[in-house]
C-alpha cells in the first residue's frame, strides 16, 4: 500500500563514436610522384620510410604510375593525381603501375600512418597527414 516507486538509474551513455572519427587522418600511401617537363608520364621519385607502399614492398623508383583506383593518371595534372592517392587513414588505394623490364602490375595498399615518425619521412607526413 502506498510506497513510492523508483525507476533505476537510466544506463551511462553509449562511447562517443564521434570521437574516433575526429580522430582518423587522411594519408596517403607514401609514395612520391614527379613527371619530367612536359611529359605525362608520372613515376614514382622517392618510397618514403614507413608508409604503405614501402611496407609492401613492390614499388622502386621509376615505376610508371597508370591508374589509381581505376582512374587513368594521363590525361590528370600532377596536383590530381597526388590526390587520388590520398585519402581516410584505413582506406585502400589500388595502383596499376608499370616497370621496365617487368611489365604492368597491381597493388593495394591500405593508407596508414607510419608506426614510427624520423627525419626521413616526418616531412612527408606534414605533407600528407590532413589532422
């Protein structure tokens, strides 16, 4: 007979997922592109030391950049094709690439920030890391 009812205490809010996504970085894969004057054809200068395509292990310098992610490079100005290589931290990229010698071969790389930052690729990271 008459006693007072209590609701429980409602649960704690659920982890703020907005968080993580704050959180996440856009990288790219660490591969360096050039063209020579006039010419366009982009290859890859320089693997940087700790990203994606350096941990794959199946770039060198001087490997002919084809497509990105389906996407012919030829007819795109180099600022745009940088791009394609960029993108979320986790994200994939694939990469038709041809090499002297070798012929036309793909690779997908997952973007990730290196697990280790130095002189050889902090540099590159200021350029690709958009926090």
């Amino acid at each position: 007979a008459g006693g007072r009812r209590y609701d429980p205490p409602p649960p704690p809010p659920p982890p703020e997922r907005a968080q993580k996504a704050e959180q996440q970085h856009t990288v790219g894969v660490g591969l360096v592109l050039e063209r020579t004057d006039g010419d366009v054809t982009t290859f890859v200068e320089r693997i940087v030391p700790g990203f994606a395509a350096e941990n794959s292990g199946m770039f060198k310098v001087g490997d002919i950049v084809i497509s990105i992610d389906g996407q012919p490079v030829e007819e795109r100005e180099l600022p745009e094709i940088k791009g394609l290589t960029i993108g979320q931290e986790g994200s994939a990229a694939t990469l038709r690439m041809f090499r002297q010698g070798v012929g036309e071969y793909s690779a997908t790389l997952t973007r990730r920030l290196p697990a280790y930052m130095n002189e050889a690729n902090a540099e590159a990271a200021d350029v690709l890391i958009d926090t």
